[in-house]
C-alpha cells in the first residue's frame, strides 16, 4: 500500500470516527453533568457509575463529565437515599478516647 493509499484510508477513517461522535454528543445534548445535577456531584458520579457497570445505556461518562439521561435522573431522584457507609472509629480515635478515660479527660 503506497503513502497516498495510506493517507486515504487514515482520512476517511477519522471521518467515520468525527460523525460517529457527532452522533453520540447530539443523543447526549440534553443529557444533565455532575455540576448541572440536583443530586449534587458526589450522588450523581455514584449513580453514572453504578449506571455503567450495570451495562445501562442512560449513563455515560464523558472524559471528565459524567452524564445521565433525563429518565436515568428521573428515576434516580426517585430512588431512596441510603447511607454507603457507616463509619466506624479509627483505631487512632479508639486510643485517643482510651487515652482520654486513662489520662483524667484531658
């Protein structure tokens, strides 16, 4: 294949990759980012992420934006707030208190 063979293929290639893209950023234009969202930043990334692992395709992440559909939003809102994670006392925390009872309150 000569050069200008080449060239041709890398072009047209990179054309059907530039309307392919064109595509997915007109399905997503109305699609609503972390910094737009209602459910602030942190619960909309754990909602993209959760949306993406389970293979939905209401949820995308975009370079640094992570974007959900307006049904995927809709139904998120819906969902009950549960608590991620219950936080326990560091074993630093733990000493400091037992230090605490041992060393008179200070």
């Amino acid at each position: 294949m000569s050069p200008a063979d080449l060239a041709r293929v890398l072009r047209a290639a990179a054309a059907a990759c530039d309307a392919l893209v064109a595509e997915a950023s007109a399905d997503r234009a109305e699609w609503i980012d972390q910094r737009q969202s209602p459910l602030g930043p942190r619960r909309h990334c754990r909602a993209v992420r959760r949306l993406v692992t389970e293979g939905s395709r209401e949820a995308a992440i975009v370079g640094r934006r992570q974007l959900l559909s307006q049904a995927a939003l809709t139904a998120e809102l819906a969902r009950p707030v549960t608590k991620q994670t219950v936080t326990k006392p560091s074993v630093a925390d733990e000493l400091r208190a037992e230090l605490r009872l041992v060393g008179g309150g200070r």
